[in-house]
C-alpha cells in the first residue's frame, strides 16, 4: 500500500524509530522526576507491535 509516497515498510520502520524515540524519552523523563521505569511494559509492547509486523503481508520482515 502506498501512502502519500509512503509505503507500508517505510510505515514500520517510522513506527519502530518512533519506539525506539518513546522508550528513550519515557527513561529519562522518569530518571529526571526519579520515579520508576517499568521497561518490561515497553518490552511486552514492542513485543506485540513487531507480531503484527511479521503478520503484515505487504511487507517482508527484515528479523
């Protein structure tokens, strides 16, 4: 599928730096306000993201 000159790998790949951005921030945030960082919630998250991932037929999974 191709969207406004996108396509559905450049989509996810987008998505998973956007990820990797979220869990970047959300650890320092937490650092700074010295409240815990549950990283098993970004784990199980980033977990189900990439099973739809390999589910989606327009593109090949790269791992």
């Amino acid at each position: 599928m191709r969207l406004g000159g996108w396509d559905a790998a450049a989509l996810w790949d987008a998505l998973f730096v956007q990820i990797k951005l979220f869990r970047r921030l959300s650890l320092d945030v937490s650092q700074a306000l010295d409240c815990n960082h549950d990283n098993k919630i970004h784990r199980d998250i980033e977990t189900f993201i990439r099973r739809l991932w390999r589910e989606d037929r327009e593109v090949a999974p790269k791992a």
